[in-house]
C-alpha cells in the first residue's frame, strides 16, 4: 500500500506521463485490487513503449484477463510470446487463458501449452 502511494504521488509530481513510474504504479496498483486503474496504467505504459515489446506487456495482459477483456489479454500475450516465445511466464499465462475459456479443444490446448514448459520451472506453477 505504501508503494501505491509512493508511485501515485510520484506520477503526479512528474507532470507528465512516464512508462517506467506507470508501469511500476500499475503494478502496484494491480497487487492493491485495483484492476481497473492498474489496466489504465498499463496501457498509457504501453503507448508510451510501443515500438518495444516489454516483458511489463505480460502482466498486462493478465489484468485484462482478470477484467474479462479476453482479446485484449489475448492480442498483449501474442505479442510478447513473439518477442519471449520461450519464456515459461508466456506459456503459462497462455494457459491460463486458454483454460479459463472452457471447453475441451482450449483444455487440450492449455494442457499442450503448460507442457511446453521445461518440467523443473512447470513445478512453480503446477
């Protein structure tokens, strides 16, 4: 909470927007609950940084997720698995999403996904 507080004041004596605060507040924001505000954030961070996909882009894309917007979620995690394909943060969160769709073909596809990553880092998110 304190750190929220730090980063929303910092932002605001900054002046003007700038993507390493706003992505650092959003953070903060999305580990207080604050989906909604850390989503705004991130998204001016990313305006800001898009000629550069940045690994921030991954938690990004998982606040959209926790806001329903599943093709936002799905459209940031594309782009960071082009630039990370074999990030094992990419993959997981890529199953994530596939599961929390339903449906067999996307379980499958999940189950597919999670395996891709190399057994001794799986067992973090397993």
């Amino acid at each position: 909470r304190e750190a929220l507080e730090d980063l929303s004041l910092a932002d605001s004596l900054r002046g003007r927007p700038d993507a390493v605060v706003l992505q650092n507040l959003a953070r903060a924001q999305e580990i207080n609950g604050y989906y909604s505000s850390s989503d705004r954030s991130y998204n001016t961070a990313i305006s800001m940084t898009a000629n550069e996909v940045n690994p921030f882009w991954l938690r990004a894309s998982m606040v959209k997720y926790q806001l329903k917007d599943e093709g936002g979620a799905m459209d940031l995690l594309r782009r960071v698995e082009n630039r990370f394909p074999e990030a094992p943060e990419v993959r997981a969160a890529y199953a994530t999403i596939l599961w929390g769709k339903g449906g067999e073909d996307n379980e499958e596809s999940a189950r597919k996904k999670f395996l891709q990553i190399p057994d001794r880092q799986r067992k973090k998110y397993g």
